[in-house]
C-alpha cells in the first residue's frame, strides 16, 4: 500500500547532468550544465544529510564540469574528469582535471590527472584508480589518498575492473593486468584463450572474479588464474546487473528495447533460473537497485518510442515472487537505493518535481521539491 507525499527540498541552483554521490550519510549533488545555456556549466557542489533532511553545505568546484567520474575513500569524494568548457567558447573538451573533497574537515585541492578520458574508477586499499572502459589505449591514474600524490602507468585496453583484497584487476579480452597496493607494483595474468565477447562488466565473490560477456559468465580464480565458462546465454540482449550475496542477476531479453526477464546465477550452487515481469516490460535504459534481498527495476518502456516508465517491478530473491508500484504522472527514468530508500530521478518533466523517495520500510512515497531540469544524470553509491 503507498502512503502520501510528505516533505522536501530545493537544490541551491539549476543545473542538467550533475554527478550524484553518496559518502557515508551525506548525499552530494556536483557540476552540470546551466539551463539554457549551451557553454554555461555550474561550479556548485550540494551536500545533503540523510539524518538531518536538507541541504547543509554548498560547496564550488575550482572547475566546472558535468559528465564526471566519482569515487570515495573514507570521508573524500573524488570528482575527476567529465566536460568541461574552453575558456570564452562555446564549445566543450574532455576535462583532466581531478578534485578531492574532504567533506569532514571542509578542506579540499585539485590535481591535473595524465588523462582525460576516465569512465570508471576502483578503490583498492589507500588507492583510487582513475581508467577508461572501452576499446581505446588508456592511461590509469592513480591517486595516494595518503599522500595525495598521483602516479601513473601506461597500459591496454580495459573493458572493467575489480578488486580482490589488496589488489586491483583490470580485465581486457586478453588477459588481467593485476596492480598491488600493498607492493606498488604492476603484474600481468594472460588468459590461455582470449575471450572473444564484448566484455560488460565484472565482480567480486568468494575471491572470486566473475566476468560478464554479452554471451556469458566468466568465472576466474585470482590465485591460480584459472578461467571457466560457467553459463553460456541464449538471450538476445543482456543489459544491467546486480550482486546480492553470492547470486548474480542479469536484466535480459529478446532484443535491445525488449528487457522484460530477469536472470539468475547462483555461483555458490552453480543453479540458474530465470524470472519474466512482463508485461512489464523496459527498454535497454532499464535500471536496478538492490535492497534487502529485493530487486527494484525499472526504465523506459519497451516498444514505444523511448516512452518512461511509471513502474517499479519488484523482485524478492529470497521467495521469487514480484508486485509492482506505480506512480501515475512521475516518469522514472534513473534509481538508486541508499539507507532503506529509493531514490527516484525524472529528468525531463518542467513542471513537477524531479526527484521522489519511495521509502522502503514503511511503504510510503516522498517528495523533493527539486526545481530544475535534469539530463544524463550520473548516480553513483558507496558504502552501502
């Protein structure tokens, strides 16, 4: 049963596409594009408290920026890379630029990094690893968060990476480069047989790395290197994943548009089934949060020309059983779970709000009063 709106907030300013990110129990709301404005980008930085309800912090970017890359490490949140504008142009250009918040003690710097073409970013002991997802030769940047010192180190071409332990592997078709925080020390495991599918993404279980292909799961141990092809798929798209315990969860389906079933491996038990939510069926911007043994799932709805959802399909993993909560008038379009809540983004309505919090223990929606148009919104979770 949905309860009724109660609360909510406005952003100090209005920006499209800023980077969202949780630290600890603060929310941060970074850059985007001015609305309106092709070459305006904004400079501010929003901090949110979870506990206390609003906004207590506004905070500016030595650059501003939209489209970057976070990460976190204890208190710090990293904001690197994204568009920045030329100076007295009107045109943008991959930005280098990396800037650390410490958001406990309000201080904060900047560093120019050795490349500008970050998609991802993984935290391996007192490391954050700055590297670009894709076919393209790559830089990683490597940041200190001890010493606030970079280095970098020229390598391939990475598709994803993870980490087991002190160590951080970077997987390309043909084998893992392998970087050691505790050594500072780079080594290479070249795989028997290159995999030969376009490589999604990839995870950690058990010390475990499992690779996820467009026609397959990978599973590699870290120590002895060994790669095995558990799964092969006979689905004709596979689109986003989520992790709970030791059961991998796919969103499949016939086609590109048409994601209406979900996927799942458990590895400890090497069992596979599958779930079909239709008629609740999503296009490839389908989106999952995970929370409490439950899958939230939602996107744009298939075959309909790009049209927004105002469903979430929800999945209990533990009984397999689903119901779905709708929200007439609010097209979800991105989702994201942090501290027994759900965080809904519309991005494209002018006259209502942009953001609603369906919260997960009392069944009940909330509303943020954000007033400003959002586009490409970028949500990232850490510690949760």
């Amino acid at each position: 049963m949905l309860g009724c709106f109660t609360g909510s907030f406005s952003m100090t300013s209005k920006r499209e596409g800023p980077t969202i990110t949780t630290v600890n129990d603060l929310v941060t709301f970074a850059g985007g594009q001015i609305p309106g404005s092709y070459s305006d980008l904004s400079d501010v930085l929003d901090v949110y408290d979870v506990n206390s309800d609003k906004i207590i912090d506004a905070k500016r970017l030595r650059t501003p920026r939209f489209r970057m890359v976070s990460a976190v490490h204890g208190t710090y949140l990293f904001l690197a890379g994204g568009f920045q504008v030329i100076p007295n142009g009107d045109y943008y250009f991959k930005s280098n630029v990396l800037e650390v918040f410490d958001l406990s003690s309000n201080l904060t710097w900047s560093i120019t990094l050795n490349s500008e073409i970050h998609s991802a970013a993984v935290t391996v002991g007192s490391k954050v690893m700055f590297y670009s997802q894709g076919t393209r030769f790559t830089l990683v940047d490597i940041y200190d968060v001890d010493t606030k010192t970079l280095e970098f180190t020229i390598k391939r071409k990475y598709h994803a990476a993870a980490v087991v332990g002190d160590n951080a592997y970077f997987i390309s078709n043909y084998q893992m480069d392998v970087y050691s925080a505790t050594n500072h020390t780079w080594s290479s495991i070249v795989f028997l047989e290159e995999i030969k599918e376009n490589i999604l993404t990839a995870m950690t279980i058990s010390d475990n790395i499992y690779i996820i292909t467009t026609t397959s799961i990978i599973s590699i141990n870290e120590e002895t290197a060994d790669k095995v092809t558990e799964i092969k798929f006979t689905f004709g798209y596979v689109g986003l994943h989520a992790l709970v315990g030791t059961t991998i969860y796919l969103t499949v389906g016939d086609t590109f548009n048409a994601i209406s079933t979900v996927y799942t491996y458990d590895t400890s038990m090497k069992q596979q089934i599958s779930w079909n939510f239709a008629p609740f069926s999503f296009g490839a911007s389908v989106n999952v949060a995970v929370h409490a043994n439950k899958l939230y799932i939602t996107g744009w709805k298939a075959n309909n020309g790009r049209e927004e959802s105002t469903d979430v399909a929800i999945y209990d993993t533990s009984n397999s059983r689903h119901r779905v909560i709708h929200k007439p008038g609010f097209s979800i379009q991105t989702m994201y779970e942090y501290q027994d809540k759900l965080f809904l983004v519309d991005m494209f309505m002018d006259s209502k709000p942009f953001i609603k919090m369906y919260d997960l223990i009392l069944n009940t929606w909330r509303e943020w009063n954000i007033p400003d148009t959002r586009q490409n919104i970028l949500i990232t979770a850490a510690n949760n």
